[in-house]
C-alpha cells in the first residue's frame, strides 16, 4: 500500500485570501492526502515549527499578498534551523514570473501561478513527496 | 545522534519523525518502540472528547497553555477523522489552537484515524508514549467526538474530559448514555450562550443518576467554561488535578488495567492479521468461505476450523484449545 | 414559456457560473403573471427594482471611482490626482493589510506588507499627505476598511476639518462591514459582537454629526470573490443588511435615521444576464424588507444605493488583454443593472496592482459606455424582457430560501458561529473550480483557445524604499507628538471601549493627538479580544 502523504498548507503574514488555499487543501484531501491547515495569519517561524511537528513531507504556502520574495525565503530558513530542511516548499498565488527564478534559488520547488489546474498541483505534491523518504 | 537519542533529548524534530514512523508503519518499528518503552509511564494524560462543534480545539489551547506553569514540556495530539471515502483527511485543529502553536515549550500533532473506529487513531497509543519518552509530562489527547463510539480514551487517558455546549440541537438527553460513562471530569463549554445552565443542570441531574462505575467514588464534577475568552478555565484545571491526585492512589491498579486493556487489543490485532495472512495464502480462506456461502458451514464453525487448522500448521507450538476467548475490547475505568 | 427543442444545441445544458440553467429561450408568460406596479414599478418607485431614480443616469452618470493605492501616502495621493484629472468622479482608497489588520507599519508583523497591496496609513499625518491637495468638500471619497474603519474615518474628518470643512459637508463611504469579514474576506480583528457595537456606533454618529455621509457599505462582492454564486452573494448580502438595520434598532436607533446612509456593494461578475437580474432582485427585496419588515416609512430608507466593481476573480493572468473585454460587459452589466457608482478592473490585475496605463483604459471603458453606447441614456432599458424578468423572480425567491435558512439557525452572527455561509461559499468554490477544470464552464485562455506568446505587459512595482521610508516618518510623528495627550486620549478611548459611550468621539481625539493606527486598534483588541475562526472547507 503506498503510504499517505501529509501536506501542510499555510497562510504566512497578513494575507486574508483564503479562497485558493482551501480549494487546494480539499483537492488534497479528495487525492486521499492528509492536510493540515494552518489557518490565517501565521509567521513563518510559526508556520516552520508547525510543518516539524506534523513532518508533513510538502509544504504549501499559499500567498497572494507580494510579499512571497520576503516571506518564502525566511520560511524555508525557518524550516532548516528547526531540522525541516527536508520538507519540501511550493509556493502557489500571485507571483509574476520574473519572481520566479530567485525563489526556485531560495529552495522553493516549483511556484504555481494563477489559472494553475489542481490535478497538476496534486500530482506533482504526490511525485515530489514520493521522492522523500 | 541517532533518533532514539534524539528523541530521548526532548528534540521535536526527532519525536515528529519518530511519529510518523509508527503511523505509516503497521506493524509499528519494533526498534524504536523497543528502546523508548523504558522510558515512558511517567507522563499525565488528558483525554478530551465530545461532540464537534463544542469547542474542543480552544478548550484544549487553553489547558495546553495553563498546564505550562507546572509542566516545561506539554504534548498535545488532536485527532481527525479521515474520508472513508477518499482516506485524505483535513486536520484543521491547529488553527484554532493559536497561543498554543507560539509556546516552543507546546508540541502539537495532528493525527488522522486513518479508518479505525473509536475516536482515535491506532497510532495514538505509540504517539503517547513517544511524547512521554521526549520529555512530555503532561499529554492532552483530543479525540473525534461523535458520540459513544469514543471508548478508546479511557484506554489511554488518565482523565477523560467531556465537553458539551448548549444549543447544539441535542439535548442531554438525547447524549448517548456512554458518553457519560465515560468522563471523569465534564465542561459546558460556551457558556456565556442561552441555554447553558440548563445544560449545566440537565447533566448533573444525568450524573447523579448514572451508576457509580468510578474506582476511588470519584464523582464527575460539571465545570461552565467559555474557552474562547479563558473563563472558567482556572477551576476547570482545578477539578482535572483533583482527579489527578485521586489516581495517584491507584495509579498501579490502573497502569497494570491499561497496559491489559492494549497488550489484548495489540495481541488480538496481530494474531487476527496473522490468521488472516496465513489463510489467504494457504487458500483455507476461500474454501471455508465457500463451505459458509454454500451452507454447508456455519460462520461459527467455519473460524473454530481456521483456527485449529492455524495452530496445526505450525509444528512445535502447542496446539491448546482452539477455541481462544477473543472477547472484545476492555474498558479501563 | 417557450420550449426549446433540445436538439440541434451546442451542449446538453447551458449553465451559469453560478449553476443556473438557462432555458432556450424565456416567453411572455411572465408578462401575463407580474402586476407591474407591485413587483415592478417605475424607475425610482417602489419596489425599485427598475432604478431608484426616476431619471437614472439621464439625471446623473454614475461615480465612476476606482479602487487606488499602494505604497506611501505620496505615491497614492499622485495617483488619485492623475485618475481625476483623467476624469475620475470620486475616489477609492485602499489600504495595505497592515492598515486593514490595525498594525503599524514597523509592527514585526507588517514586515515585507507595508505598502504593497494598498496605501499605508499609521497616523493623521500620513492621511494628510494622502488627500493633499485634493478639496474633500467637492470629492466623495471610499475608504475599503472594516475593523478600524472607525478610526480611518476618524483620520478622514479630521483632515477634512484642517482643510476648513466642516463634518456635514463630507460625502462618500467607508465600508464597515464586519458580518462579511467572517463570511469571506476575513480582515477580521474583534469577535463579532463588540464589532457590531463598533458599526453602531458610527451609524449613531454619522446620523448626528455627517448625514451626507455613507456610513456602510453592506458588502457581496468579497463573498462573490470568495467562491460564492449569485445567489448567495445577493442573499448573504441582503442578510447582513437585516442584521445591521436589527443592530441598529435594537441600540434604540429610529430606522429613518439611519437606514437611508446604509449604502451596497456587488460583484459584477461572467453571467451577463443573471448579474443584471441580481441587481434588479437587490433592490426588490430590500424595498421590500425595511419598508414591510422593519416599519421605515421615509423612501429613503427603501431605496438600495450601491457601488459595483467588476469581478476580480474573473481576470487571467493568461493573455491578459481578453480582461478588457470581461470587464466591458461586467460594466455594462452593472449600467444595465442600475449601479450607482463602479469600478471597472484593470487587465494586468491577475499579477499585479495597476499600472497608470491599464487604468487609464479602465476608466476610458466606463466613458465609452456612458457617452458613446446609449445605454445610459434611458432608464432600466432592459425592463420588461422575458428573461431578465424572469431571472429576477429565480433570485429574489432563492435570496428568501436562504433567509429563512439563516433565521433558523438562529440568525447571521449564529450562522457564522456555524459556519454556515463559510461552508457554503467553499463548496460553492470547489465546484465552480472542478467545472473550470473539467472544461464545462469556459475561461478563453485557459482551458480553451489557449497558448501564445507570454503577455508582454509592463507591471507594477512597488518601490522597495516604501517600507523603510513609511517606518522612518512613523518614528517621526512619534517623536514629534505630544505623548501626555496621546496618553489620556488612549485612555479615553479604553474607557469607552469597556462602557458603552460612542467610540468616534475619543478616537476623533486620539487621532487628532496623532496616536497610531497600531496604538488605538492596541487597546481595543485588549478590550474586545481578537477572533480566530474555525477553518471551514
């Protein structure tokens, strides 16, 4: 049986749109995932301690506010401080595509724009948990 | 270091890992499971159920966060169902448990049933004792609560907590009688709504009534909270370690009950998955179930042959009675 | 109503965004059923569903006001002069989420938010600077601010009156509308009932102190942004407005006092014709409600006034250029629809604030439709069309069902306590994004007619020096401010907070002392609490 992949998706800063967030979260669950949400308004230290606790093997951040070039990398130092480097990090909101480039260097794995399909973001969350041991 | 010692250091990393080891590998780690067991049996656990919509989640924020004063080191598990339909399951308690998730010294895990009935996962009772080992001195489980299915509490908490609210279509009456059964202490939450002396008043009326089945004639007190604001919250604490001392003088009849309660249901998993492996395999599974469906066998009949088939296929073991008492699960009160 | 025959047709259904079948073509039968001067009337007589003025745009065009702001008070106020030079009729600000939450820009929280999705404001002298040189008793202003819309208002009079105009003479709106907060934008900060107490009070002091003033904006269009369909957009709306007028009431208000400053917002969204039938149902019931309801016997009170944005959640980032043609008829649907006042979208806004470029056009949209295409040249021109009737009728009885719904869990503030309108609008989310997915409702762009060149549009940046900037005259004003008046005005303030005097009052104070966004929200979240919601999926 394959084993059941855990997510964790988080709403860092003061972002209140939580509307992209949940859809995904309920794709997760309907892929036979376990999700864990973190809620609204969360810091990333916040957010890094969480995602150790639950050791979820993927990281959604959720984040459509501008403030991914500030908040994503500070995450994913977060993370690593706390012994979660391994988790893995995607980002999905509005961030245009020359952002891109300087998250994928931050260590985001892969960045999901707007009019992203959910069966795409599932799969590949599904292939890249897959990868962790 | 490797994880044990990790994890015996109090680091949260390690005991995250050492988790999701034990839940994503049925039978669990046997190593690791191995070498912590020494180590546990010194934690408190708090078990809190109730139906959903009570306040649970908040309750339990607060008592995470009042439990700190005594205790450097607080473990909460909060339990969620999955979709028997897809198995994915979202694990939303966290979000209302937000001074809790800001205390470093507050370690929460979110767990899914993952198809087991009774209100907890099967992982639960491995989790416990792998928070106990790190450090956790004070362990708050929150449970699925849907009613009287929630039985599988009391066989890992020293107190179960039940929490109602009024107003939530059901009358006290109309609450299984189980579920009263099983507190040891009772909060109804949300109080500041219409309806909650009521509630109070009903309950303590049901309470009075119900047979005394405590050890030590304990008798469950009904404390008013209102989790969002902290209300109520200090007596509430009061009352769970009024029944903390009352354990304390049969903490060993207890222990020796609870480790029963598990060592029997552990044992009759393993032995019923073995059975079942051996006769899926052997091909015994398909012909006595051909012999049932064909009326030939009764139901009854046709395990008592599995069994003493089991036991003969395997050479030096005493083959003793087939006929096992695999009576159910035991309620440890 | 006349049959289609079903054959010979594109698809096997035709279905709305919001999950309303069209029939093939809709007939005069509801022309026989409705009494005209019960359920129609004239434009500008009740019910109003045709117009809440006799003339309608022949009299007046609508404000047309865009949603501006982002960075310091500067680079706002530059902008808010180029859209009125450009020939904007009333401005619309909007905040960065630190302002919306109540934290100071150099609050660790505001840190990497400071101007980036609307203008920051932490004391009276950054809302000087915003309004600089723009006369606040000719310009009608919006404000886009619910928890500490008190406040920001507060801010807002006390420039006015620096400018030497008086508080009866300003006009425009703040929005004030926590219920939907709960419901979907979620720029919450108090738990609903000391923020119900908050609203009243500014009713109560709008009623006395600023009648020309729009001390709400009963708001559906983040609902329908948030997944809802048209239905629940007009009937969690309208709800919320009951709730308010029952709040309002009950604080021993007169309804005629009140009720007529009590101002709309709606989403303008992909269904031509269901949005244009929705703002027609809208109207109806409101009329209806505060006039058979809740006793109001001055018109005023029974008329529904609101301002339309079209629907940002259309928009793709995917060539982007198509978002121009959305947004014509979404605005042509709200002109149709009766609109007071719209926004229309700039085509660059899937990824970014807009440049001065595609707002500009955005603008030029609304003006092409009011001096070139006619339609504002009579009167609700579409009343009395088969469909558009009947349409109306479909919404305004599922508006009701979900009344009754809400009453019977108790209300709207029980209901959110349930998460009853949060359930439903993430199901109504998940299912519109299954359908995208599935190719049965249509985004040209995206699932069909795909492909192309990436857009080659030059977007906006907020300049990286906004935050370190805004913090630096923060400190200032903190270090020039005379603290023993802040002191006792906050102390004021806390006072009120914990009796039951009305708030504006100490908060005019506090804000005229130059306390901080950060420092007056500071004490009153100690007093109300802050609320964190259950999260509903």
């Amino acid at each position: 049986m394959d084993r059941i992949i855990r997510v964790m998706v988080a709403k860092p800063g003061l972002d209140s749109h939580d509307r992209g967030a949940k859809v995904v979260a309920r794709a997760y669950r309907d892929a036979g995932m376990e999700v864990v949400y973190t809620g609204l308004h969360q810091t990333s230290e916040q957010i890094a301690e969480a995602a150790v606790q639950e050791d979820v093997d993927v990281l959604a951040v959720s984040i459509l506010s501008g403030a991914h070039s500030v908040l994503l990398p500070r995450i994913i130092g977060s993370l690593r401080e706390r012994g979660g480097g391994g988790i893995l990090v995607l980002a999905g909101g509005v961030i245009p595509e020359a952002d891109v480039p300087a998250l994928l260097e931050a260590g985001v794995a892969r960045v999901f724009g707007p009019g992203s399909r959910l069966d795409t973001i599932v799969e590949f969350t599904r292939e890249l948990a897959g990868g962790r041991i | 270091m490797d994880l044990v010692s990790r994890l015996l250091a109090g680091d949260p990393a390690a005991l995250a890992r050492a988790i999701t080891l034990v839940e994503r590998d049925r039978p669990a780690p046997r190593d690791l499971l191995a070498a912590i067991h020494p180590h546990t049996g010194r934690a408190r656990v708090i078990g809190v159920t109730g139906p959903p919509g009570v306040g649970k989640s908040t309750l339990v924020d607060q008592l995470a966060i009042s439990f700190r004063q005594p205790h450097a080191l607080v473990g909460v598990l909060a339990v969620d169902p999955s979709s028997p339909f897809t198995g994915g399951a979202i694990l939303g308690d966290r979000v209302r448990m937000a001074r809790s998730s800001a205390d470093p010294g507050i370690f929460i895990r979110s767990l899914a049933t993952r198809g087991q009935l009774g209100g907890l996962s099967q992982a639960t009772g491995d989790a416990i004792r792998l928070m106990d080992a790190s450090g956790r001195s004070l362990i708050l489980v929150e449970t699925v609560g849907a009613g009287q299915a929630e039985v599988d509490i009391m066989n890992h908490a020293h107190t179960v907590l039940v929490v109602l609210a009024p107003g939530l279509g059901d009358d006290v009456q109309a609450i299984k009688a189980g579920i009263l059964e099983i507190g040891h202490v009772f909060a109804v939450n949300k109080a500041d709504r219409d309806g909650a002396d009521r509630t109070a008043a009903e309950l303590e009326m049901m309470l009075e009534m119900a047979p005394d089945c405590r050890a030590g004639g304990w008798r469950p007190p009904v404390v008013r909270t209102v989790a969002r604001d902290g209300r109520g919250i200090p007596e509430l604490v009061r009352k769970l370690d009024e029944h903390w001392d009352c354990r304390q003088s049969e903490l060993d009849g207890w222990c020796r009950r609870q480790a029963a309660a598990e060592l029997s249901e552990t044992v009759e998993a393993m032995a019923g998955s073995r059975l079942r492996e051996w006769a899926a395999k052997s091909g015994m599974w398909e012909e006595v179930l051909d012999a049932i469906v064909g009326r030939r066998l009764d139901p009854r009949r046709g395990a008592e042959t599995l069994l003493s088939h089991y036991l003969d296929s395997r050479p030096g073991e005493d083959a003793g009675s087939p006929t096992g008492c695999w009576t159910g699960r035991r309620r440890n009160t | 109503m006349v049959e289609a025959t079903g054959a010979g047709e594109r698809q096997s259904a035709f279905i709305t965004v919001s999950g309303r079948p069209l029939e093939g073509c809709y007939g005069p039968a509801i022309a026989r059923e409705q009494e005209y001067d019960r359920e129609l009337g004239d434009p500008g007589e009740y019910p109003y569903t045709r117009g809440i003025h006799p003339t309608m745009y022949r009299g007046r065009l609508w404000t047309m006001r865009q949603f501006a702001g982002f960075g310091t008070a500067e680079d706002s106020n530059a902008r808010y002069r180029f859209l009125l030079e450009q020939g904007q009729t009333g401005l619309s600000v909007a905040f960065d989420f630190p302002t919306l939450l109540g934290y100071d820009s150099d609050h660790p929280r505001s840190e990497g938010e400071v101007g980036r999705l609307g203008v920051a404001i932490d004391t009276l002298a950054d809302m000087e600077v915003l309004f600089e040189g723009i006369p606040l008793d000719r310009v009608s202003t919006s404000m886009t601010i619910n928890a500490p819309a008190a406040i920001l208002w507060a801010m807002y009079i006390a420039v006015a009156e620096k400018q030497g105009v008086p508080r009866d003479r300003i006009t425009g709106t703040i929005q004030n509308d926590i219920l939907k907060e709960y419901m979907a934008q979620k720029t919450f900060v108090f738990p609903p009932r000391p923020s119900l107490r908050l609203v009243v009070d500014t009713f109560a002091f709008g009623a006395e102190e600023a009648p020309r003033w729009n001390t709400i904006s009963i708001s559906g269009y983040h609902i329908r942004e948030a997944g809802a369909t048209a239905a629940q957009e007009l009937a969690f709306t309208l709800a919320s407005g009951r709730e308010y007028v029952r709040a309002g009431i009950a604080a021993g208000l007169d309804v005629d006092e009140f009720a007529p400053r009590l101002s709309f917002f709606f989403n303008s969204h992909v269904d031509f014709l269901e949005e244009i039938a929705k703002f027609r149902a809208a109207r109806r019931i409101w009329a209806r409600e505060m006039r058979e309801r809740f006793g109001a016997v001055n018109p005023r009170s029974w008329m529904l006034r609101f301002h339309t944005q079209t629907a940002g959640c259309s928009l793709t980032a995917q060539q982007p250029e198509n978002n121009i043609v959305r947004t014509t008829l979404q605005a042509l649907a709200a002109v149709l629809g009766g609109t007071q006042s719209l926004h229309t979208n700039s085509m660059d806004e899937a990824l970014a604030l807009p440049s001065e470029d595609a707002v500009r056009l955005a603008l030029r949209t609304q003006q092409v439709i009011a001096l070139e295409s006619g339609v504002a040249n009579t009167a609700d021109p579409l009343g009395g069309s088969y469909c558009l009737e009947t349409l109306t009728r479909q919404l305004e009885q599922e508006a009701r069902d979900y009344f009754d719904r809400i009453d019977r869990l108790g209300g709207v503030v029980a209901a959110i306590e349930l998460g009853f309108f949060q359930r439903e609008i993430a199901d109504s989310a998940y299912r519109h994004q299954r359908r995208v997915e599935a190719g049965e409702l249509a985004v040209v762009g995206v699932n069909c007619h795909a492909g192309g060149p990436p857009p080659a549009i030059n977007l906006l940046r907020v300049n990286p020096g906004t935050e370190k900037h805004q913090v630096e005259r923060l400190q200032a004003v903190r270090c020039n401010r005379d603290e023993r008046a802040v002191e006792r005005a906050l102390r004021d303030v806390r006072d009120a907070a914990r009796g039951s005097d009305n708030l504006m009052y100490p908060l005019l104070e506090a804000v005229r002392a130059y306390a901080t966004l950060g420092e007056m929200m500071g004490v009153l979240r100690e007093e109300f609490g802050e609320y964190r919601e259950e999260a509903i999926f």
